[in-house]
C-alpha cells in the first residue's frame, strides 16, 4: 500500500461527495450514447477485477458489460476459487492484484472486509455491496428517477417501506446529498444503524432534504412520488426468515398503497423481489412500476462511477473525497 496515493474509492455513497450529482448527469448521457450507437471507450487498455462473494445478476452483468462498453477488461474471480479461500489475507490480496489491474470491484458479506480490502490497494476500490452500503444500486436509483423528474429531486418525497437494511443505508445518504425527501416505514427492530441516521440527517440539513421515520406504511405513502422497497430477508439473513416475514405483514407495496400516493408516483424494487410478498404482481407488472428501467440503469450508473474513479475529472473541478 502507497501511504502516499492519492487513489480514490467508493465505499460509501458518502464517498461522492460533491461528485454525486455530475455521475447522475454523466450516466445520463451514457445511457444516450448507448442508445444512439455512440459509444466512447474512456477506459480503453484499462483492466477491472471482479471479485464476488455473493450470488449476482444484475451487478455482475452491468458490470461487466459497463467495462466491455468502456473499452476495458473485466476479470471476474469468485472468492472461493482465489486464494483467499484457502486462508491468505484480505491485505495481501489487495497488494497483489494492485500489481496487476487498475481498479477492484468486490461484492462482499462484511463492510470490515471491504474497508480492508480498500486500505491496502493502491487502486481504486469500488463496492458493489455488502452489509452496510450499496452505493451503485443507489446512483442507478437516482438516475431513474432523474429521468422522470427532468433531474430535480428538490421538493419530491420518497417513502421506502419495509426492512432498514443496507440499500435504505445508501438510499437515506444518497437521498440526502441530493435533497430528496425520504420518508422510510419500517418495523422499529428493523431500522437502520443510528450512525448512518446521523450521517444523512447531518448531510440533509445542509441540503434541505427531510428524513422522517415511522411503522405505518400508510402514512409514508401518502402523497409520495416515489415508492420504494426491497426484500424482506436479505442475504445473509435466512436464519431470521420466519421471525422477518411476520415482522413485515403489512409493509407490502400493493395498488392500495400505490393508490395513497401521487397519481404520478414511481414505484422502485431493486430486485431480486419476492412477488406477493414485499410487492404485488400487479404493482411490479404495473403501468407506474419504474423497476425494469431501475435494472437497466445499473448498467450506466456502473459506467460513470468507472470512469469517475479512473480518469481525472476535468479542470477546475474538484476530486472525489
């Protein structure tokens, strides 16, 4: 590890900084180019290691091809079949593989891993989740609703509902920095660490954004313009599952509760989603549903943060923190 470099990393959504709504506008205008033929490899000769403890879909593909659009090489290394299986350290992996790529994408179990892993690369660490944050589902989020917002999120509400687990971690900074209205129902047991609260509540107060909590889905939706939710029973939390599904009886996206919320509400699943369950075939399948969109601009999201981290931003502007 350099003591001395001057690399940067997405751990947190935190880590954005200033940068957060210039990748929302950037993937904006990558999803266009796509679209009209018009790729730019930014990142040609560039190579991106993928390491995944966790089950993937849509990270592992958006990532990879996000990379193969940016004109770079991905090499995808499942945890159990690298050394790391076998007992070597989180540390020297990441001097190692430091030697060898420019950037490391790692969907881990522990945020104490991915904070290891960050503090001994000399290359940009990006995470693609683990039990803290999701800081990319987050920014793909947030360029969704840019899309339908024209890119103001001043003034809008949305209401997430159900279980405060490390996509509403993100969701609350990410909310926050950009001055959306968060309004989170969820089960009292369930709510997010109090760090984290405070951490956002620290940077709504700069921004305007309001953050309320409460245990009535009912009154979250009421009036929002965007409905969120996620599963109940995250990875790594199967051993909970029946203590979870009857903690969250009630905290379901329905068309009743679609029906409390603006006429033109959005409504938002990360997915992979448990149909009848967190959310109703007929809200996912839905005319106001936004989720298959939320997917694909994953892709996009992945792009610009890439970029971002790799290449210097343009003069005059400032660095990510």
């Amino acid at each position: 590890m350099n003591p001395e470099s001057d690399k940067r990393d997405l751990l947190s959504i935190a880590d954005l900084s200033t940068d957060l709504s210039e990748v929302i506008e950037r993937a904006r205008e990558m999803k266009r180019a796509r679209v009209d033929g018009n790729l730019s490899a930014t990142l040609q000769g560039t190579n991106i290691a993928l390491i995944f403890e966790k089950p993937s879909t849509r990270t592992r593909t958006s990532f990879e091809v996000a990379i193969n659009d940016l004109g770079a090489h991905a090499i995808s290394l499942a945890a159990k079949e690298m050394q790391l299986g076998r007992g070597e350290t989180i540390a020297d992996t990441a001097r190692v593989l430091s030697r060898y790529v420019d950037a490391i994408v790692y969907r881990a179990y522990r945020h104490i891993d991915m904070v290891e892993l960050a503090r001994f690369a000399s290359v940009p660490v990006v995470n693609a989740l683990d039990d803290r944050e999701h800081p990319c589902q987050i920014v793909g989020d947030l360029v969704t609703l840019a899309e339908r917002w024209k890119g103001v999120f001043r003034g809008r509400r949305l209401a997430y509902v159900g279980d405060g687990n490390n996509v509403l971690n993100s969701l609350l900074i990410g909310g926050a920095m950009v001055g959306l209205d968060v309004a989170c129902a969820i089960p009292e047991a369930y709510r997010p660490p109090a760090d984290v609260v405070q951490k956002a509540e620290e940077i709504a107060r700069r921004t305007g954004s309001r953050l309320t909590f409460s245990t009535d889905p009912k009154a979250a939706a009421r009036g929002a313009d965007a409905l969120y939710t996620d599963v109940w029973v995250s990875m790594g939390d199967e051993g909970e599952k029946e203590a979870r599904e009857k903690a969250f009886q009630g905290y379901q996206i329905n068309d009743a509760l679609v029906a409390l919320a603006s006429p033109d509400v959005w409504v938002l699943h990360d997915l992979p989603a448990h149909r009848g369950m967190e959310i109703t075939d007929s809200v996912m399948d839905g005319p106001r549903a936004a989720i298959w969109d939320q997917a694909e601009n994953r892709l996009h999201a992945q792009k610009a943060i890439l970029e971002r981290l790799l290449r210097p931003p343009p003069a005059g502007r400032p660095p990510m923190n």
